[in-house]
C-alpha cells in the first residue's frame, strides 16, 4: 500500500511535467521501457534496493543501462529517484505513469488467457470490450492448456472465465454435494 502511494505521487508528477513539456508520448514510451526491463531484470532490482551500493553508483549503473534508449528529462528524472533514495520504487513508479498514461487515453488493458491461439476469439472479445467500455482496449493473450477450452477474461476489475476447466470443476462440486438422497431406496 505505502508502496504504491509513494509511486503513485511520483508517477503523478512526472506524467503532470511531461504534459507541461509536451513530451508525454516520449516519457510513456521511455516508463514503459523502465517497467519491462525491471521485470524482466530482477538484478537490476536487487542492485537498486540493496544499501551496500552507493547512490553514486547506482546512478552510473541507472545511466549505462538507460541512457540511451531514454529521454534526457526521464533519464534526470531516474536520477533525482536515486538522489532522494527512491529508487526501489521506480517500477512501480513506471507501472503508476502508465496506469495514468491509459486513463488519460481512454485506454482499458485486457487479459485474455485461451487454451489455444485463436486470433478470432481475441477479435471478437476486444470488439466486446470496446462496445461495453467505450474505451480503446489493449489486449494481450496468453496460452494455458489446463483451460483445455475456451478462455479466461480479464479487464478492469471484471474477470469471466468461460473455460471448460471451469465448468468441470462446477460439475464435480456438484457430484460432490451428493444429491442421491438415501430414502428413496
């Protein structure tokens, strides 16, 4: 929770100052660079959260890895998280920019999990979406044969799960009720 309070006001200030500067494009696309490579680097993370190393050595690490693919106001805004012993939180700060980013946009991210790739139930359940939101959806599919049919829905704070694993296991809950009464014997 304080986690994300931290982060969030951060996020907030950033996204304010990349609209004053008009460079919001730039900054998201640079946040979602930051949040990827964090999740994809738990070093980076361990190295960022871990006091042994100095703030100055964190900042020429931040640097050697960022700056060249991010802008000049992202890479100073790296550095001031590392001044203020902010640091540990830059990917939720990321993950907070881009949360603000989409609602500026209208943007709703989705999550659908298929038992198999199915380009036309993707389709079909974005259009869904879209009509039901009003809102521009950013779909990313994933694959889990366990469903072993249909898919698993995730927007907003809305999930359905239309999958065959689910309404087998409904069924099976329902054997094991025992609905056989004993007096009819």
């Amino acid at each position: 929770m304080r986690e994300t309070r931290i982060a969030g006001r951060y996020a907030k200030a950033l996204f304010d100052l990349a609209l004053e500067q008009n460079s919001l494009e730039e900054i998201h696309k640079d946040m979602r660079l930051i949040y990827e490579v964090s999740l994809e680097n738990r070093d980076l993370l361990l190295l960022l959260k871990t006091p042994v190393v100095n703030t100055g050595k964190k900042k020429t690490i931040l640097r050697k890895v960022f700056a060249s693919n991010i802008t000049e106001l992202s890479m100073r805004f790296l550095e001031l998280m590392t001044q203020k012993g902010r640091e540990t939180y830059l990917r939720e700060i990321a993950h907070q920019f881009n949360l603000l980013y989409n609602h500026h946009h209208n943007i709703i991210e989705a999550q659908v999990t298929l038992a198999y790739e199915d380009e036309d139930i993707v389709a079909q359940l974005k259009k869904m979406i879209e009509e039901y939101t009003q809102a521009k959806v950013q779909i990313s599919t994933r694959v889990d044969e366990r469903l072993i049919g249909g898919f698993v829905l995730k927007f907003a704070d809305n999930q359905y799960d239309a999958s065959l694993q689910k309404k087998l296991k409904n069924i099976r809950a329902q054997f094991a009720d025992n609905l056989y009464l004993n007096k009819f014997r």
